[in-house]
C-alpha cells in the first residue's frame, strides 16, 4: 500500500468513498426531509473525526492512546450523556498499563475489552470490571495491569487480554454533573513506553484510511436500519422491560419507548424508583441514533438530577414543549424519536407504563404536589447544565 499512499490513489480513493458515503443519502433508505437528511451529513462529518483518530493517531497498539469520542459534538451509537467514553487500540499478546494519578470523586467506572462495534458486527465483550471491583491507593492513585491470556500479571488489579480483543474501552460516570470528578486516565504499552513514537509510516496511514472509510461506511447503513427496524417493531408510545443488548455492557439494563407525538400532546412514564447504583433516561434521534443537544436541552435526566415523588415513583413526561415538571425530556421538536432508560449495577427491574395524554391534562396525571418549575427555574437550569457539559470537556 506504500506505492498506493504515495502516488496519491489510496487518498483519491478515500476521498471518493466519502463522496459515495454523501450519496448514500440521497437512496430511498434514507428519510428525505430536510432535517434527517442535514443531520445525516453532519453525522458523517463527526463519525468521521472519530475513526480517524482512532485509525490513525491512535491507531498503532504498540504505542496507544485513550480517544475521548460521545461527546455533544461527536455522537454515534446512542451515546450515554452520563459517561465520557475513552477507547484505545490494544494488541492481545502485549502488556499495558492503564492508571489515573487521582480517581477520587470518580462516581463510577467500567473497564471492557471488546472485538469491536455492533455495526461492524463485532459484539464481542471478553472481559469486563467495574471501579469498585478496585482499589485505590492511599493518594487516589489507581493502575490495571492489562496482560496476554496465560502470562503473569504485576502485583496489582489487572485483567487478562482475550486473544480476540482489539480495543480497550472505559465508560466514566458522571451523575452529578457539578461535583462527580472526571479524573483523567492514561494507557502504555509495556514494551514501548517512555520511548519515541516511530515516524509516520506510508504503508500505516493508507491502512488508516481504509479502516476509517470502512467504519463509517457501516455506520451510514447500520443506524438508519437499526432504528427504522425498531420502531417497525415497536408499539409507539409504549414502554419495553429492559434487557441486557448484545455488544453491550453485561451489567447494563436497556429498555426503550419510541415516541409519536403531535403538538400538544404528553407522554407520561411512571415506574418505582430503579434499585440501581445508577440510572437514566436518554433521548435517542431517528435516524442517526445520537442523544440530541444535551448540553443545551434537557434530552436526558439520571438518577442525580431526576425528581421523585414522595410516593418512591418516578414520573418523566416527554413532549415537544416544556410542560412545567421537574423531569420533562425534551424531544426538540422530533415528531417520531426513541426514549432509552438504562438500570446499570441494578438489583431490580421496573418496567415503565406509559401513558398519552395532552399537555393540558397532564396535571390529572400527575400526584397533588408534584413540582412545577417555571421558564426562568428552566432557563437557570439549562444554563446550568451547559456550563457542566463544557467544564467536563474542557
């Protein structure tokens, strides 16, 4: 591929897959309004920044590095707006450390290894811990040891490398938006560190490029599939139990509702209080499946910032404009969109009833009591929320 990279084919040829990959929406298995569709080429545009870091910056194991992607700018795959996402390339037959200088105040963590994406068809999940699994040493200092199957590991937490596994993925947890530390976390390869980074190889960039053209070609396909089949199969406005989901997490409860709402109508979701150590619900767009502005609207609501009502239930309305309730999720005018909830570390599993109602009965619904938050309470809030997005990305 060096003669391919040099003589300038293998970036003509990039080039032109992202040309096709514009294309593609125009096909009639893309939504052709005008929304979906402008959202569909920004999605390429962030899709691509992501695999191109990850496929070229950071794309050689040997000398890896944690890319930070599922931010308000950088969405794919129905990102989780609790957690910040850090992945690196790893090679299953080399050692690496991975460690933090200070991880107090860190709510939570989940430390996987894993084959790939679920629109690679990659579902493979070999090993998984949480924080807690961990301590910490006597200044908050924290290191995993991640080592070859069979080889022995350094004193210390370490989890082996399945032969299979290609990528390294911390979730960190963020609940309460304005105190939960995000500390920051490193990766070396055993064998390279401390030494220089060799100079950048012809033949290593044009194997980059490819694989990144690759991942987001799948995307394109794999997320308007993914949610138009969903929804095809769903009841709208009706809530499912949630289940664990392949590829995913194994101690990560997913359920969904997808929403059909017209203007001036409500729907109400009611269920106990999830007994989880952590929980949320999230707002998910068709059909790019990307969670909205979170930083600017309240597309999402976790188990810190979410009301409940003395009674142990928990009442969040979704609808197009802001009812006056503590837990409104917002749809940001989408017609049709999907509402996920996740029960992570749960000991139990409540299904959400959901109800349709009207903006104008929804009070009916609702206990004596129940809060109401008024336009300036919502514009401080949302001011609020916008700085703690831009502080943890800072």
């Amino acid at each position: 591929m060096v003669k391919e990279l040099l003589d300038g084919a293998a970036w003509r040829d990039f080039c032109q897959r992202l040309e096709a990959l514009g294309e593609s929406l125009l096909g009639e298995a893309c939504p052709d309004d005008p929304r979906a569709r402008s959202e569909g080429y920004r999605a390429i545009t962030r899709w691509l920044v992501y695999a191109l870091q990850q496929e070229i910056e950071a794309g050689d194991p040997r000398f890896p590095g944690f890319v930070r992607h599922q931010d308000p700018w950088n969405q794919w795959g129905g990102p989780n707006p609790d957690n910040v996402y850090l992945r690196a390339n790893v090679d299953p037959t080399k050692a690496y450390r991975v460690w933090s200088r200070d991880a107090r105040g860190l709510r939570q963590a989940i430390f996987s290894l894993h084959e790939g994406d679920m629109h690679l068809e990659e579902y493979g999940v070999f090993g998984e811990r949480s924080l807690t699994d961990f301590a910490l040493d006597a200044d908050g200092g924290f290191t995993l040891w991640l080592t070859p199957e069979g080889a022995k590991a350094p004193d210390g937490s370490s989890m082996p490398l399945d032969p299979r596994a290609r990528i390294f993925t911390i979730r960190l947890y963020q609940s309460d938006w304005e105190r939960d530390a995000i500390p920051g976390f490193q990766i070396e390869c055993v064998e390279t560190e401390g030494l220089p980074r060799p100079t950048l190889d012809a033949d290593a960039l044009a194997g980059g490029l490819d694989r990144a053209a690759r991942w987001v070609e799948a995307s394109v396909g794999y997320w308007s599939r993914y949610t138009a089949t969903g929804f095809a199969r769903s009841k709208p406005n009706v809530a499912t139990k949630p289940r664990s989901a392949p590829g995913g997490a194994d101690n990560i409860l997913y359920g969904s509702c997808f929403w059909q709402l017209e203007p001036g109508e409500a729907l109400l979701l009611e269920c106990e209080r999830p007994d989880a150590d952590y929980w949320s619900f999230v707002t998910h767009t068709m059909p790019w499946l990307e969670s909205g502005e979170f930083d600017r609207r309240q597309t999402s609501l976790n188990d810190a910032q979410a009301f409940v009502d003395p009674d142990g239930r928990l009442r969040v309305v979704v609808a197009h404009e802001d009812p006056g309730v503590p837990n409104w999720i917002d749809t940001e005018v989408r017609r049709i969109g999907m509402l996920v909830y996740r029960w992570v570390w749960a000991r139990d599993n409540p299904c959400p009833v959901s109800r349709l109602t009207t903006l104008d009965d929804l009070r009916a619904h609702l206990p004596a009591g129940h809060p109401i938050v008024s336009p300036a309470e919502r514009r401080e809030q949302l001011a609020r929320r916008r700085e703690a997005v831009w502080n943890r990305y800072r």
